[in-house]
C-alpha cells in the first residue's frame, strides 16, 4: 500500500474517533462567549502560529466573533520580551496588551482596544445590548441565540459602535430599516468626531464600505436605506431582477468591463467610461441617462445607433429630453421608474426583460415582443447629476455571441454631458 493511501486512510480513521459531544459543547460554549460581548484568543507556535492567524481571520469574517491572535503582531510580540523577558511572549500578559482592564497601570492599557456599543430600535430609541430593555423590544425574554445579530438582520435595528474614539461601525439591515432609527444614526453621526466610519449592510451576503467622512457616511445610509422599487406589473412588461454581482466573474458577458470600471473607479464617470465602452464595443447598445436630484425627471445624455427601434433619428435628436417623452409613452413612463430608483440608491441593476416594443422606425409602429438583458449602473459627475449607463443585448444576440449590428463611430462625438 502507497504512502498516500496510508496517510489518507489514518486521517479518516483519526476524525471517526474524534468525541463529537466534545466538539458540539465546545461549538455551544463559543456561541455563548459571543453572545456575551466576549473574545477569543487563538495562539499557536510555530507553523500553528499560520493556524491560528487563519482561524482568527475565519472567527472574524464567517462567525462575526472579536478574535485576535498575539503571534500576528511580531513587533508588538517581541517588544513584551524586550521589557518584560520571554516569559511574557505568549500567555496572558501577550493576550492583555490587545484588551486589558481599566485598572491595569497606563502602561498596560495604552494598549486596550475600547468599544463601545448601542443599539437604535426601529421607533428611533437606543437600548444597550443584552439590557433587559432590548429584551423587551426584542419580545424575547430569555434568548438562546445571537440576539444582535438576529435584532439587526430581521427586525430592522441599527448596531452603533465606536472603536477606541476612531472608528465607528454601523451594522443594519437596509431593507428592514425603518425612517426614525436611519434618523436617529445620522443625527448622531452629525455630532461624531469620529474621521473613520464603516458601515456592515446585508443585501443577500454581508457588504462592508468605509468612508472618510460623516457627510458621505449619511448620504450612502440614505441610499442604502431608499424604499425599493417593485416595478408594477402590466401586459406589456416583466421584469427579472439578476444579481449584478455575478458580472464581475461572467468572463463570456460583454457587460463585464463596464462593470469592473464602475467598480474599480468607485462610481465616477469620466471620459474614459466612452472610450471603454467604444474599445469593447457597446457603445452602439449604450444609453447614459441623467438625474438631477430636484428635477427627478431622467434625461437622455447619449444614445447609442442600434436604438434605432426609438426612430430612425431618435439617437440624435432626443438628447436633452425626457426619457418618459419618448414616442411610446407607455414604455417611457415605465423605464422611467427604473432610472430615478437606481439613481436615489446608487445600486446597479441587472434585470433580464420581457417586453413588448414599439418599433417607431417601422411602418406602422408594430409592437414585438423581445426577451432582453440590461444593466443599468449609477455614477457621480462633478455636478449634483447622476449618470446612469443602459447597456443592454438581445437574448438571441447572446445565443450567437454578437452584441448588436455594426455601427458608425459618429454617435461617440455625441458624448455624454452634465449639463
């Protein structure tokens, strides 16, 4: 027998007799240490130090647990020797130089990592974590899970934090957010000192953002918590929301660079947006929409040629208009909705469409059905408007790998303006 079978084979005998009683009451005792504000410290020597940097990074991200490990920190490891001798280096004293009482002498406690935190109530109120008052506003007297994390993900509270005076955290839920409590957070944020904030939001996984400043921290808790949009349902429409996130690993999608640009350059729009999309060729299937925050009404800024479907001159005429006043009002009026939510957001949409259109550079104006997808992506102007790219393909063109019929480069002198 080779080595490989006996080494495989001694494993899984070794994990058949591992005391799963054991492992579930040690599973048990960890959720109750999180649940009770507490922390874990991992240590390993030597190649276990790499263990131990992995399951604090796994604790951290996957179980929202405050872990740490002494042996990631060398410098601060090995200054504890120099003063103290290698008695010190891995043990309670290594431990407390992350979290240590306020009674410590200040030596010791120049250290400590100090957070403090509170929990907003969907009427707007501020209750202490694990206080009999959130257990109220809970409606769960004796809770025998993660209550917080329950209370924010579900129920629609907001987790305040503040880290050592120069961090804070906002933890919530936007979907469950209510007005009062997204007041309440703002409210406070305005009077923060604070010049580092982060905000944890769900939306189907777990999103972290930081920003540098209080204004935008509040800006971008509006956007994330605008009511959003359910398109009404109608003979002609229907609409299938997709995840956008799954563009950016879709290596066959045509939509992909632009999505990494809007990415990679955190929303903004400039020259390079055009000339990207020309180099990938989708400027012919683009659209840049523009909303002003007091006007509301989208605009057209440019119109790629393979809109001819609009009317044969519709590409060229209609920049500077209303997109509801497009000949078909009916789809103007509906596309329309789907603009003004993506730009009060800031959120991309990417649906798949089935629609019946209009086709204005036809006799008679018929109206076809068509299958298609879109992606429909917010950027900041050095103005108060908002672009928003449409870059869309027909289903059938998917099938065959084209993106739409050629096209004349003219309409890119067309260029997308703030006005």
């Amino acid at each position: 027998m080779s080595f490989s079978r006996t080494f495989l084979d001694k494993s899984i005998a070794i994990i058949g007799e591992l005391p799963t009683d054991n492992i579930d009451q040690l599973a048990n005792e960890l959720c109750r240490v999180r649940q009770g504000g507490g922390r874990l410290f991992i240590i390993g020597v030597g190649a276990s130090a790499d263990h131990a940097s992995h399951a604090v990074n796994d604790f951290r991200k996957l179980c929202d647990f405050k872990a740490y490990t002494p042996t990631d920190n060398v410098s601060e490891l090995t200054a504890g020797t120099n003063d103290e001798g290698w008695n010190t280096t891995v043990g309670l004293d290594a431990c407390n130089r992350v979290l240590v009482p306020a009674d410590r002498p200040a030596r010791a406690r120049r250290f400590s990592v100090q957070h403090f935190t509170m929990l907003v109530t969907p009427n707007g109120g501020w209750v202490s974590p694990n206080s009999a008052e959130f257990y109220t506003a809970l409606g769960d007297p004796d809770p025998d899970y993660d209550t917080i994390m329950f209370a924010v993900k579900n129920l629609g509270f907001i987790k305040f934090q503040v880290i050592q005076h120069s961090i804070v955290e906002i933890e919530l839920n936007p979907r469950n957010v209510e007005l009062p409590s997204l007041l309440t957070v703002q409210e406070q944020l305005l009077s923060s000192k604070v010049k580092l904030f982060r905000i944890k939001y769900f939306d189907k996984t777990w999103q972290s953002e930081i920003s540098s400043s209080a204004e935008s921290t509040i800006e971008r808790l509006s956007h994330l918590c605008a009511p959003t949009f359910t398109p009404v349902p109608t003979d002609r429409f229907l609409v299938e929301a997709q995840d956008y996130r799954s563009l950016f690993d879709d290596k066959d999608c045509p939509f992909r660079p632009l999505v990494q640009k809007w990415r990679m350059s955190f929303g903004i729009f400039d020259p390079t947006v055009i000339s990207l999309a020309v180099n990938h060729q989708l400027i012919s299937r683009m659209m840049v929409i523009g909303v002003k925050p007091r006007e509301r009404d989208p605009v057209f800024r440019f119109i790629g040629d393979a809109h001819r479907w609009l009317g044969r001159n519709f590409y060229a005429s209609s920049i500077g208009d209303k997109v509801q006043d497009q000949p078909d009002k009916e789809y103007g009026e509906w596309v329309s909705e789907f603009y003004k939510s993506v730009a009060t957001t800031r959120q991309p949409r990417f649906d798949l469409v089935t629609a019946s259109l209009q086709f204005e550079n036809e006799p008679g104006a018929p109206r076809r059905v068509v299958t298609y997808e879109r992606v429909m992506l917010p950027w900041k102007t050095p103005s108060e408007e908002v672009f928003i790219t449409l870059c869309s393909r027909n289903m059938a063109a998917k099938t065959s790998g084209s993106m739409a019929p050629s096209f004349d480069s003219s309409p890119v002198r067309k260029s997308a303006r703030s006005s």
